[in-house]
C-alpha cells in the first residue's frame, strides 16, 4: 500500500522512529523536529539516512510558534527514484538492426543509469542558525 503523504509530529521520537518508515512506500514525509538529541551524531545519522533511502529536502521552515523557543523545525521531503541520486551516471546505447526480408534498417536505444553509493561524496546537510 502506498502512502502519499506521511505527517509526523511526534515531540522527539522523530530521532529514534525514523528507520521504521523506511519499509512503507511513502512518497512524500513532512515532519517536525524538536531539538537535536543529546548525541548530535544521532542527528546528523538521521539526515544522512533519509538521503540513504531517496528522500530528499524540498521544503524547511522554522516553527516560530513561542512554545517552540526556536528549536523546531519543519521539514518536507519527497522520496525519488533511486536513478535520481546525485551520484547516478546514464549512458545511452543505440543499436541499429536490418530485417533480413526487407533490409530496412531500425533503431533502438538503451539507456542505462549507473549509481555508486560513495559517501564522500554526499553533501552535508544544513542545519538553521
């Protein structure tokens, strides 16, 4: 079953729930954050997973409600193919064939995507000041 859109805003247990959603078809994730845990590598592992699993950030914004004393933010992300990671390389192959019976000629091309999953090469995710 997919789930178009999932919604969270779970008051810290996004830190340490997060890995269950990735075994749910969800296209899209809005979620809010609250503070980051004690561990900020719990933190930043969190980014890093998200991105490991095809999300990516298209939307953030504070959550300037006063309760919130400046350490929420919400967060939207949309799960894309995995042929649209950054590190994905696509080459193009055509092939032209005859018809024996005819001798025309027909073409057709392939096209195959590539991805290494190299983590160096990962962009560093930002974190509001």
């Amino acid at each position: 079953r997919t789930i178009d859109i999932f919604k969270t805003d779970c008051e810290y247990c996004e830190w340490f729930s997060y890995r269950d959603w990735f075994d749910l078809d969800i296209r899209q994730l809005l979620i809010e954050t609250h503070a980051l845990p004690k561990r900020q590598e719990s933190g930043l592992q969190y980014f890093y997973d998200l991105q490991e699993h095809n999300f990516y950030l298209f939307h953030k914004e504070p959550n300037i409600h006063p309760t919130a004393k400046g350490e929420c933010i919400e967060w939207a992300y949309i799960r894309l193919h995995p042929d649209f990671h950054p590190n994905a390389t696509t080459t193009n192959a055509t092939t032209t064939t005859k018809d024996p019976k005819t001798s025309a000629s027909s073409s057709s091309t392939t096209t195959t995507s590539t991805v290494t999953n190299n983590t160096s090469d990962r962009a560093e995710p930002t974190t509001p000041k």
